[in-house]
C-alpha cells in the first residue's frame, strides 16, 4: 500500500511545479485517516494474497514432477542447490567447521541464496523439492513491491492503485519470469530483493531525515550485495544518480570542493601516506605479474606460484582499507557530520559489510572477474545485436504475447515523460528500467535471463504511464466515473493475459528443459553402492556437475566427499588418459563411479568435454590397478554405463 507521507514542509533540491504535484499525503486524523487507510490496506492484502496463491500453485506443479526440472547437466541450478543442501547438512549435524569451509567458498556466487535455501531445508526437511521455495519468495514479493512502488508514485488514489493494478499484473503474468522464478536460480529472489531495495528508497526519500529508512534500505542492498553482485550494481548505480540529480545543490558544492583541490597538494599528501604507497607498489606488482602471466618464485626450496596474484590483490586492498579505518577513527565525527543522515546509514549498514567482506582471500579479485568483461565465455556480436535480442526476448519470452510489448513500451515512455508530477525519488525507478537494459545490451554475454531481476521495473514504469493517462482525464471525468474506466482496462489487460498456455520462447530464455529425461536418472540406479564410504569419487566422459555432489549427499545426509574434479580443456585422449592416471594414484577416494557415453548428447566442446578425448578416463581406469570392478550399472536414458570401482 501506498505510505502517506510528505516532506513535514522541508524544502529539497528536486524542482517540483507546485500547480502539478500534490503531496503524497496530507496529514489528516481520526476517522478521515482511517477511511484514508483501509482500502489501500485491503487492496494490498487481496494482491499479496493472490500472489502467494499462484506461487502456491507454482509450487504444487513443480512438487507434482520435480525430477522434470532436472534435465540441463551442466545447468547452475545443481551448484546453487547443492551449496544450500551442504549447509542445511552442516546446520542439521551441528559442523561449525563444515559450515564455515563451505561459506568460505561462496566467492563467485555469493552465499545470500544459499542461506536461505539452507534455512527452507531445515524447516521443511532435506528435500530436493523445496528447492524452488526461495525463488518463489522472491516472486511473492516482487508482486508486492511492484504494486507498493506503483502506488506509491501518485499521489491521487485512483490514478496510484490503476498504475499499480497495470504494473503487478503485467509482472505477474510474465511467463519467462514466472518459470525462471519456480527453478532452482538467483533471478527470482534477485528481483524480490531489487524491488524491495526501490520500495525502501522511495520511502526514504519521502523522509530524508529518517535514519530507520535509510538504514533499511542500506540492508536491503548489502543483502542484494550478497546475493550477487551484478543485480547489485544495476541497482545501485541508477539509486545514486538519482539521489545526486534529486539532490543536486548539495552534488553541485561537493563537485565545486573537488574541483578547487588542486593535483599536486592532493598528489604530495597521498605521498605522505605509507599505507597508500605500499598499496601502490603491490598494485604495481599484481600489474606486471598479470602482464607477464604464470610467475612463480623460489622460496626455501619449493615452488611459489604468484599466477594469478589474487592474494596480492586482497593485500593491496587490505592496506587501502586500514588507511581508511585509521583516517575514520581520527575524523569520525567529522566524516559522520559530512555524509549526514543517508550517507551514515550507507556507510555502515552497507559499505563497511561489503568492504570486511573483501578482506577476505580471493574475494575481491573474483568479484571484479565476475561482474567484468573477463567473464564471459561465449562473447556476442555488437550493441545493435544485442539491442535486437533483447527486445526480442521482452517481447517473445517476458509477455503472453508478442504484440504486447509496444503498448507496454509506449506507456512507459509516457511515464517517463511524467515524471515531474510523481512523488519524491520516482527518478530512480526509470534510471533503473533504462541503465540496467543498456547495461546487459553492453555486456558482451547475452542470455535471457539476465532480464529478470529489473525487467519489473519496465513494467512499473508502463503502469505509471497508464496512471498519468487517467490523471489527465481528471477534468473530464469523476472520480466514480475514472474509477469504473480504470477497474475495466485493468480487468481486461488480466483477461488478455489469462488462458495462453506458456510461449515456447519462455522456455528457451528460462533455460527450462521441457523435453527428455531427467538427469537424476544418471545417480540414482548405484546409490546403495555408495552407502557406508567417506568419499566418493566421480568421473564422466561428458563432464562435470554438481549434480552428483547434492544427489549424493541427500541420499545419504550426511558430509560425503564427492570429488568431481574431471579434467578440462586437454588437448587429447592421451592427455586425458595421463591427467586421470596422477588423479588416479592419488585418489583418496573409496568408490570411483565411472559414467561411459559415447553418444551423450552432453558434451562442452569449448572445454574439451567430448566423448574423443575424454574417453582417456576410461583408458586410465583400465590401466589401474588400485580400484577394482565391483559392479556395473546400464543408464538407457543417458545410453550409457555407470561401473563401480572399489579401493582394494
């Protein structure tokens, strides 16, 4: 529901025509507040409601034939669920230290989602099906803020709850939404997060004053932070800009400050800085050592490998950071005096968490990995390309029909050219939809998905141009009248969209697998083999996957070593063969599963994943003599053979 709320009379820097903008809203009492309060309240719990319900029914279709979703080998929902399942496992046998070595882990994903996985498993019990419960906790409650940001940005009722009514039930509707939102994935409590964090800035630009609001939204994002970073970073951008553009007095002195210091008295006082200078001279070292590639140092008779020198990164940071923790502690008073309320309540309910974190080894070099251009295995061709895809995917995977797209489109861009009669921090919300498309057209990886945890926004926005189409109508119309129009475009927009089965294009852009059969297939058939070993070791002519780790370890319950390390990026069978020999040697393993496909219509070329050179895995076990036969297992779905190979 929309907060009632203004400004208390305090004047801002965000120019306002005051003939067009009322106050979000006025102060009234008694019984006018009540009248006020509880339809906007009913409206709010008949939408949640509904939400919950669909996510319910959600669920109930993915319970009724969970093994179906599990049908991509190499897919990222077996590494997301099975970092969840190794943490209710660590919870559920009281491991500290087995808790702890498998947070440590969570370097490229963070481990937000794992957490709350881990917590839905403890509750509800060790079960592969609950898996789709975080994400479907994030699609409730991106259904709720998107109609809590909607209201929010009118101040007049009919035209807040029309814009609200247009934006949750396009957001609801999406079928490459709701599918990436009932799988094992980030995206969907990525958006729920999204959409929280701009619900908590509005709020707080509402009250500037208000630390409470502040601070939960700096918790919000470090939440968002540690959930994955580059959600993050296409919030948090377009938040700043818009607090600086709605705030641009204040931008325009402390540009003005920057400006008037001069380069060579900034440059002489950082010179006076040992932190700094140690800081830079190890950035200089990570430098060269990038430039020249494998480094390696001798170091009382052993080897030492500086390559990558991602501990060094960490070191130079490390120092960067205790000369800022020194300065603060000198200054505090009057660094919290400067940042004011907003800027204290980031810096250390958001800031200082993500900055600790990165003193953590490895974890700042493979944050800027993961969210650069580095990463990116299979690069895309072009802007223009990109720009095509993606309209492509918003049009054909994120809407019941094509044609939709343009009238959603057009309405937002009617929003945004509303902007100036809508409520204290609405830049935001457009910044977001604009900045974080271009953001993944600009990224050279291109899937679908990557749509998902802002596309909402859109939405928002198209819902805000169908308000302010109603508003204009104002003078034209009654309330009662307006009232009626707005309950009957709602209604059919819902009509439009109810009874399309789900559009193929929702599928491919989901990443969901609608045909074959489900990989659990390939672990089930031997598990009672496995019963009563510490390790197991795994190892597969088309691969590796966390698929074999959480199937496992569930079965089980219990901390079982499952080594998957499959050799990669070898150049040929004999390779393989030579690679897997060492492995072999020295394998502390009291199983090795070996999974033999040659027709596997599995197989990662770009990796040397191919049945001709890894084949070598067979070649070596054939040549061991530490392991023997025990037994052999036919898989028919896979065309494959699974041989169980015992320690003598």
């Amino acid at each position: 529901m929309a907060d009632a709320e203004r400004q208390d009379g305090r004047t801002t820097d965000r120019p306002m025509a005051s003939a067009q903008v009322q106050s979000a809203a006025q102060p009234v009492s008694g019984r006018a507040a009540r009248a006020t309060w509880w339809p906007e309240a009913l409206a709010f719990v008949i939408v949640l409601s509904a939400a919950i319900a669909i996510a319910a029914w959600m669920f109930a279709e993915y319970y009724r034939a969970p093994d179906l979703l599990w049908r991509v080998f190499y897919h990222d929902r077996n590494s997301h669920y099975s970092f969840g399942l190794d943490l209710a496992l660590a919870m559920r046998h009281l491991d500290p230290a087995w808790f702890f070595s498998e947070l440590e882990k969570a370097k490229v994903w963070p481990p937000f989602h794992g957490l709350v996985l881990s917590l839905v498993l403890l509750i509800g019990g060790i079960d592969y099906r609950l898996g789709i419960v975080p994400s479907l906790i994030g699609w409730v409650a991106t259904i709720a803020f998107v109609w809590l940001i909607a209201r929010r940005l009118f101040a007049d009722r009919i035209d807040g709850l029309f814009a609200a009514a247009i934006a949750t039930i396009l957001t609801a509707a999406s079928p490459t939404f709701r599918l990436i939102s009932a799988d094992v994935m980030l995206e969907g409590l990525g958006a729920g997060l999204s959409a929280a964090a701009l619900w908590a800035y509005l709020r707080a630009s509402a009250a500037p004053d208000s630390a409470a609001r502040w601070r939960l939204l700096a918790v919000i994002l470090t939440a968002l932070f540690f959930h994955k970073g580059n959600y993050w970073g296409l919030l948090v951008a377009p938040i700043a800009i818009a607090f600086a553009s709605e705030h641009w007095r204040a931008t325009v002195r402390v540009a003005r400050t920057i400006g008037r210091v001069r380069v060579g008295t900034a440059i002489a006082a950082l010179l006076r800085q040992p932190l700094l200078i140690l800081a830079a001279l190890v950035v200089a070292l990570v430098a060269f050592i990038y430039a020249r590639g494998p480094t390696a140092i001798e170091l009382f008779g052993k080897s030492l490998s500086l390559y990558p020198p991602e501990n060094l990164t960490t070191l130079a940071y490390a120092l960067v950071f205790l000369w800022w923790t020194l300065l603060w502690w000198r200054h505090k008073e009057a660094i919290d005096a400067a940042l004011g309320v907003p800027g204290r309540a980031m810096l250390y309910w958001h800031v200082s968490p993500i900055a600790i974190s990165f003193l953590l080894p490895h974890r700042l070099s493979r944050f800027l990995w993961f969210v650069g251009p580095a990463n990116n295995p299979d690069p895309n061709a072009g802007l223009w390309q990109g720009a095509r895809f993606y309209w492509q995917v918003f049009a054909d995977g994120f809407h019941t029909m094509p044609w939709l797209a343009i009238p959603v489109m057009a309405l937002a861009v009617i929003g945004a050219f509303g902007l100036p009669r809508l409520t204290p921090g609405a830049r935001a919300v457009f910044l977001f939809a604009l900045l974080a498309w271009a953001g993944v057209v600009i990224h050279p990886q291109h899937q679908g998905r990557f749509m998902s945890t802002w596309v909402f926004a859109v939405w928002i926005c198209s819902g805000v141009g169908a308000g302010l189409i109603l508003g204009w109508m104002r003078n034209l119309l009654s309330p009662w009248v307006r009232g009626v129009l707005a309950v009957a475009a709602a209604a059919s927009l819902l009509v439009v969209n109810l009874g399309h089965p789900m559009p193929e294009a929702a599928y491919t852009y989901a990443i969901h697998t609608k045909t074959g059969p489900s990989d659990l297939n390939l672990v089930r058939p031997y598990l009672p083999e496995l019963d009563g070993t510490r390790e197991v070791a795994v190892f597969t002519t088309f691969g590796g996957s966390k698929l074999f780790a959480w199937v496992i370890r569930e079965h089980c319950r219990c901390n079982r070593i499952v080594d998957d390390l499959i050799p990669a990026n070898l150049g040929s069978r004999e390779e393989v063969r030579r690679v897997m020999t060492e492995r072999i040697a020295q394998s502390t393993a009291d199983i090795i599963v070996t999974i033999d496909s040659p027709t596997s219509h599995y197989q990662l070329p770009s990796v040397g994943w191919v049945y001709s050179r890894m084949a070598g895995i067979l070649d070596a076990m054939a040549e061991q003599t530490r392991f023997a036969r025990a037994a052999t297992y036919d898989l028919p779905d896979e065309q494959a053979q699974a041989t169980i190979w015992r320690r003598r």
